[in-house]
DNA sequence: AATCTCATGTAAATAGTTACATGATTTT
DNA sequence: AAAATCATGTAACTATTTACATGAGATT
C-alpha cells in the first residue's frame, strides 16, 4: 500500500510525470525513508491506471507515458494521509546494526561506531548543501518537510553514534 | 539477510531462546529498527539451524525448542556486523506521511501534525518508563543503546511535528 | 470446565530485489 | 560511430504479511 501512495503522492505533489521521472524522484527525494526500483514501479503505475487512480493523458518519445493523478488517485492519498493507525512500518538496517553492537568486542564496536559518524557527516553534508541551493518551485513545500525530517534524522544518529562511542571509551578505560 | 542477522544477535546477546521467546524479545526491543511475525522467524529458524548457525539444545514441554547460538552462527554475525556497505535499506512509513503532508491543505496537515505529537508524546512515556525500571543483567548492554537511540529518534520526530506545525500555523496567519 | 498463555507450524497472497531484455534519442 | 541517457518492461527469486491450523500446560 505504502508504494501506491507515495507513488500518488508524488505525483499529487510534483505533478504529472513517468514511471522514469518517478524513479528518479523517489531516489532525490524520499529515499531516505522509501525505495523502490523501477521495477516495482512500472508495474505499480499499470495498476494504478488500471484502478482508475492515474491516467496516462500524454506518450511521449521513446514510449514515454506521461501519468496524471485522477480526483479518485487525490481522494485515495488524501484519505490515508488522514487515517491515523499506529500500525506503520518501519524498518532501519542501520539502526538494528547499533541493537546489534553488543554482539562485537568494545573495540570493534567503536571502530563501527567512528564509521557511523564518518557516514552520517558525509550524508549531512549533502543535505545541507542541497538546503542551501533554492529548489524548484513545484517541489519546494515538498522539499522543506523531507529536507528538515532527514536533517533532523542525520544529526540525531551522528550524535548518538559520536556519544555512545565515548560512553564505550570511558568504560574500558576503568 | 536483515532478519538472520537480528535472530544470530538476540540469540548472541540475550543467550539461548526458543521461537517463541524470540518472537517477543523482537517485539520489546528491536520493533522499531525491524519487525518479524512468528510466521517468519520460526521457518528462519530451521534454516539457521540447517545451515549450522544455531543448534536445538534442549526440547522442552509442548514442543518448545531452545535455540543456541553456534561458532560459525557467531562468526557470521561478526563479521556482518564488521561489514560496512552503505546499502543499507530503510523504510518508514511515518516518514514518508511526513513526506507528503504537502498533498493536505494546511488545516488537515496540522491536524496530522498534532496526532504525531500526541504519539510520540505516548510513546516517550513508555520509553522513559522502562529506562527508570532496572533491567535484567542479561539484556542490560543490549537494551541500553536500543533504548537511548529509541528515546532520540522519537524526541527528534515530536520536536519536527510540533515545529513544523508551528511554522504551517504562522504561514497560514500571515 | 473454561480460559488464557505457551508453542510451533503451514499456505496463500503481496511486496520487493536482482537479473534479464529491448530499443529510441541525445550527446560526445 | 560510440557512448550515455531515456524509457519501459518481464521473470525468477527472496522477503513479508495475513490467515489458517493444532495442541499442550497453566490459571481461574
């Protein structure tokens, strides 16, 4: 369910676009909380036409079809946007690796943890760039929200990571 | 791999465990990194222990089988662990709503906003309960960085909902 | 005796990844 | 002319969810 509307919110949010457009924003943008790969997502959009949701309204060259959100595709987002269930996915590889540091010894979880930070600075570097460069007015409200989210996300895991290696330091040290 | 890599680790860290056991222990503490029916891990189980990465020490009444973490089981943890790979997947739903907030009007988006407050809010009381209670020796190490990052991640995301909620209320005023 | 919790499993369906396949248009 | 990018798709495999199925032991 989750693919169909981010598929839906995206397009409900940037405008009409393709199964190619949409590839890509989903990797420029929501990534860090979504992924999916053209081929769950060329499929997705056929049945998304097919339930009525989207609809191609233009081809283009090279096969293109240019998809749009129907009123029906905007009720759907809308209405799960709107329904509140604490039963939502979430699954972090990075973060179930930090449950995990346990399992190494006090040094080799501290070299994990110095990498952790190493990766979260690099990352925050890009984003923070892309913070300073003015973006597009289609997406810009779009942006803003994912930009601070995943900001917000960077920072706290580089802190933590940054901390509990210091925690793990100072008691090996006594 | 991810669900292996969990079992081989609440197995290495909280020591020998049945299915059942297992099922829980990934509820109350690695739910919010990753999530695993029973329907899943049992079968994962039989192949770890074909594999040779957990054995069955001990059957006791009603079927139950206790799992005991092997060598190469540890071995193979390690060295995941040791693995970095920036390929790391990460999916949530809850940042991805946070995502397409922009597809609301803004009366219905801080409405959003304001539920995702209150849930963090309740959650947080959980958390910060079970960091006062003292824990069991066993799962003392484990549970502490789960439960710190747990704490964090959730603070970060009630902060972002309630400042972004005051920013969409300013933008509406003005 | 009934109910609850412990305990393990399988089957069917959906979701997601990796690899394969093809061809048009644009840029160098 | 070659290489890069645009553009869509399918097949096979793996992961995950939901629903079905069963029974033992403990508690009320």
């Amino acid at each position: 369910m989750s693919l169909r509307m981010a598929l839906l919110g995206l397009l409900s949010v940037s405008g009409p676009a393709s199964g190619y457009d949409l590839t890509k924003l989903f990797e420029s943008t929501i990534n860090h909380a979504w992924q999916a790969r053209h081929s769950q997502i060329y499929p997705e959009l056929n049945k998304l036409a097919a339930d009525g949701l989207v609809t191609v309204e233009e081809e283009g060259p090279r096969g293109r079809k240019t998809y749009t959100i129907t009123e029906e595709g905007s009720r759907t987002i809308r209405e799960w946007m709107l329904t509140t269930g604490p039963a939502r996915s979430a699954r972090d590889e990075k973060t179930l690796r930090a449950f995990l540091l346990p399992t190494l010894k006090p040094e080799e979880a501290l070299e994990v943890l110095r990498e952790t930070v190493r990766e979260c600075e690099a990352k925050l570097a890009v984003l923070e760039e892309i913070e300073r460069r003015p973006s597009r007015p289609r997406t810009a409200g779009f942006g803003r929200y994912a930009l601070d989210l995943g900001l917000r996300h960077t920072r706290m895991m580089r802190d933590w990571a940054a901390e509990t290696a210091e925690e793990i330091e100072r008691a090996s040290r006594s």
